[in-house]
C-alpha cells in the first residue's frame, strides 16, 4: 500500500486545518510548493513565521497590527470623536477598502453567542467602554455582522452606551447592489425598507 512521506503528509495534514481548505486542496498546495522555486517556499514560511512573531493587537483599538499602537490609531487625519465597533480585524479591513470611513474602530473579537459559550465577559467590550471614559467620543457606528450573534451585540452594545449620551448609530442592512427583490429573504427586506433614505 502507497503511503506520502512524511513531510508531505504533515504538510497537506497541516493545510487541511485551516478554514476553507479541504485536504484536496490541501494536496495541490502542497505539491504547488514542492515544484515551485525554493525561494518561493522558503518566503512562505518565513511569512508564516514572522507573522506569529510580529503581529499583535493594538493596545487601543485591538485590530492586528505590527506597530502599538497600529497605524489607523496614530493617524492624526483620522476623526478621534468617532468609533466603529466591529467584531473582527477582517472587518475593518473590508471597511478600510471603500475609502469612506475616517474615524477610528474598535475590535470586539467576536460576538455574543450563548450557544458557542460567548458571553460580553470574553469580548472587548469593557475595554471599549474604558476608551470611553477616557476619550472624549460623539458617536459609536455599530458595525457588527447582520445575524443573529451580531444583532445581540449590537442591541447590547446599544443599552450600555445610551446613557452616557453618546450617539449611537448602526450600519444599514439591505438589498445589495444588482440584487434582485423577488430572491431577498424577509429579513432582508425589512431592514432595507427601515434603512431608506431620501433621494
């Protein structure tokens, strides 16, 4: 019976771990790597090297940076009075793309999820409202994912942060562009019409 050497069955056991990556794919990497340059291969694993070694979170906002405090937080052109709460680093990256946002965020790490044992307790959000004491804030953009995780930190969020009388505002959700109504769940719908706007 055929068996991989070792290194290679590691290496395709290893890729099969991460999201996405099924070990079908996991064996094309692998044998990508084995037949490209040895530079190339060696850049990989020195990326994936310096990557656990370089990057940490921002001791203000908590996006992955490899700079303390990270670049968007140092930025003097950035708006200090606003914040964008999102759950993940992934988040203000996919907000950073449209070239819109100027404010600062703020990275929660996740959501609230009772079923997968997520409580606030394990999110930043006591970190968020320690910002908050100490920076002088006029509105929070709650920018959490539109499901059910996502929707319950939100509304928590939003209880917390009322009192203290700042502004509190949460992205619209809706149709996306080229989307067809007669395909869009109700759910959708509803927060497109309560997202309307004047034209």
């Amino acid at each position: 019976m055929f068996t991989l050497a070792k290194p290679l069955a590691r290496l395709i056991a290893e890729l099969s771990r991460l999201p996405g990556i099924g070990p079908k794919t996991a064996s094309r990497l692998t044998f990508y790597l084995l037949r490209a340059p040895k530079e190339q291969a060696t850049a990989l694993a020195q990326a994936i090297g310096e990557l656990r070694q370089n990057i940490r979170e921002c001791e203000i906002c908590f996006n992955l940076s490899d700079e303390n405090p990270c670049a968007i937080c140092s930025d003097p052109q950035r708006d200090k009075s606003v914040i964008c709460v999102v759950e993940e680093p992934l988040d203000v990256l996919a907000i950073e793309r449209t070239g819109e946002y100027r404010g600062r965020y703020h990275v929660l790490h996740g959501a609230i999820s009772p079923v997968d044992g997520i409580g606030p307790e394990d999110l930043k959000i006591s970190e968020l409202l320690r910002r908050l004491d100490k920076e002088k804030i006029e509105e929070i953009i709650l920018a959490t994912n539109p499901n059910l995780e996502g929707e319950s930190t939100a509304m928590y969020l939003h209880r917390l942060l009322i009192p203290r009388g700042i502004r509190v505002t949460r992205i619209a959700h809706g149709l996306p562009v080229g989307g067809d109504l007669e395909y869009a769940d109700q759910v959708t719908l509803i927060r497109a019409l309560e997202g309307r706007r004047e034209m």
